[in-house]
C-alpha cells in the first residue's frame, strides 16, 4: 500500500510538472505571437511614427523583450532564432528612427518655427477663446508652406502642434463645443498632411533602393 501511495504521488508530482511547463510553453509562444505582430505593426507604420510617439515606442519594445528574455532559454531552436531575427530587425529600424529622432529639436529654431505657424511665442498662455484662432492660423499656415517642407521641417511643425495640443488640453473645459469640434477637425488634418508626406518619402525611398 504505501509503495503504491508513493508511486500516485510521484506521478501527480509528474503530471503537475508537465502542466505547468505546458503552460508556460504556451504563454512564451503567446507573448512571442504578440512580439511578433507589434513587430509588424510598428515597423509598417514607417515614418507615420511621430517624434513625440518614438519614446512610447521604445518603451513598448523594452517591456516586451524583457518578458521574453527572461524566458528565451525555454524556447526551442526555431523560436529562439525568430525572437533573435525579430530583434535584429527592430534595432536596425530604431537606427534609423535615432538618427533623426535623436536629434534635438534647436530651442531658437522652434521659437521661430512657433512664431511663423501659429503667430505666437506665448502658446502656453493662449486663452480658451484664442483656441480656435490659433489653430486655424497655424493650419492656414501649413497648408500655404508645406510644399517644400522636409522631413526636419515637419518635425517643426510637429512640435508647434503638439505645443497647441498641450494648450487646449489645459483649457478644454472651458472651450465651447463649436471650437472643440473644429480644432478636432483641424488636428485630424494636420496628422493626415504629415503622414501623407511621410508615404511619399518612403515611396521615393523604394524607387530609390530599385
């Protein structure tokens, strides 16, 4: 009798142990699924990632390997080479992201850059009435220069948007629903603008590299 209690107990020690290498197993091959589409999802965005997005970015990607790193050693050959190749894909997409996100923006350039777009070097005390204005002069103004504008210039304007952005954020509450909407209107234009270009950059990029 107590050989036979010993030998259940060692085979529900047995099974228990399969089980939970079993699951783990599958969260790993899970979390590695959900590296790879985010994988995929953030490099096709391309250029589309803004400067202000990019530490998000980053971030995303150092929580999602540390997971894994710490689990690689369970993976099979075939896993532990794609985790690897994925790796190596993103530090060779983040290279090039670096080199022009890496780049501080220079201090007096924005000034001009804030007072060129949107008339002003004093956004951050814009009134909730002067929302509306501001943001409508700032477009007028990128949809007039936008043309020659480069990628740098771009992030430029980017930044006199998301300074504008913070603003109305600050004084949401106190803007009337006719102005919410407009400036919605228009930031969804800016984005679709700045995107646009960035797709015409890639696309020359391709013609480019045949």
């Amino acid at each position: 009798m107590k050989k036979l209690f010993v030998a259940t107990l060692m085979l529900l020690m047995v099974i228990s142990t399969l089980e939970v290498q079993a699951q783990t197993k599958s969260k790993l091959e899970q979390d590695l699924e959900d590296f790879r589409t985010w994988m995929n999802r953030r490099v096709n965005q391309g250029d589309s990632i803004t400067r202000a997005e990019w530490p998000t970015v980053k971030q995303e990607f150092r929580a999602r390997t540390q997971r894994l790193d710490r689990s690689s050693s369970q993976m099979n050959e075939a896993s532990k080479q794609e985790y690897g190749e994925l790796k190596n894909q993103y530090q060779e997409w983040e290279a090039e992201k670096e080199e022009r996100y890496g780049q501080p923006l220079s201090r007096e350039t924005a000034a001009t850059w804030e007072r060129r777009l949107a008339g002003t070097n004093k956004i951050g005390q814009l009134k909730a009435s002067q929302l509306r204005g501001a943001f409508v002069r700032f477009m007028e103004n990128v949809r007039a220069q936008r043309t020659d504008w480069s990628l740098r210039d771009w992030d430029y304007a980017e930044h006199v948007y998301l300074q504008l952005n913070d603003r109305k954020q600050q004084v949401l509450s106190q803007m009337t629903n006719s102005d919410k909407m407009k400036v919605a209107a228009l930031q969804v234009e800016f984005n679709t603008l700045r995107k646009s270009r960035d797709a015409k950059d890639r696309y020359n990029q391709m013609r480019e590299q045949r």
